[in-house]
C-alpha cells in the first residue's frame, strides 16, 4: 500500500483506552497523579487506577518505564496514536 503510514505501533499500545493515553501524555510530562487528576478532574485514585492498567497493558512495572517506552516507539504524541 503505497502512501499509506505503517502502523509501527505495538499492538499493546492499540489496547490503551483513550483516557489512558491521555493519562500516559501527562505522565510523559512529568505530571504527579495529583495533578492529571486536577487537570482532568477526575479522583487521584483513578488515575492510580488508569496508571495500574498502563502498566499492565505495556507490560512494565512502573510509571518511568511506560513513560520510557513512549520515547523507545517514538510516540511524540500519545493521543496521535489512538486511532491506530
């Protein structure tokens, strides 16, 4: 298929919610739990929660590692990929 982008994607990172990319992106930006949950009004104890399913889902045992692998796959912009 000749134009088209190759989805270089992992397949984990197709499994992410649209609320836990978002999770993700504020995480890449060094974000504590408090504060996402202040920018995305939502309880800290959900973004813990969301964070737990990050991890999981791209197989990590905590929040510097999957924010790590956003940098390894070249994942400018979490939210980008959520169409994939």
């Amino acid at each position: 298929m000749e134009g088209k982008k190759k989805n270089t994607c992992p397949a984990s990172w197709q499994s992410l919610s649209v609320r836990e990319r978002e999770v993700l992106m504020w995480l890449r930006c060094g974000k504590t739990s408090w504060a996402i949950s202040v920018i995305l009004r939502i309880s800290e104890r959900t973004v813990n929660f969301h964070v737990s399913n990050i991890m999981r889902k791209l197989g990590v045992i905590n929040r510097m590692q999957a924010v790590s692998e956003t940098f390894t796959h070249d994942l400018n912009s979490v939210n980008e990929r959520a169409d994939l």
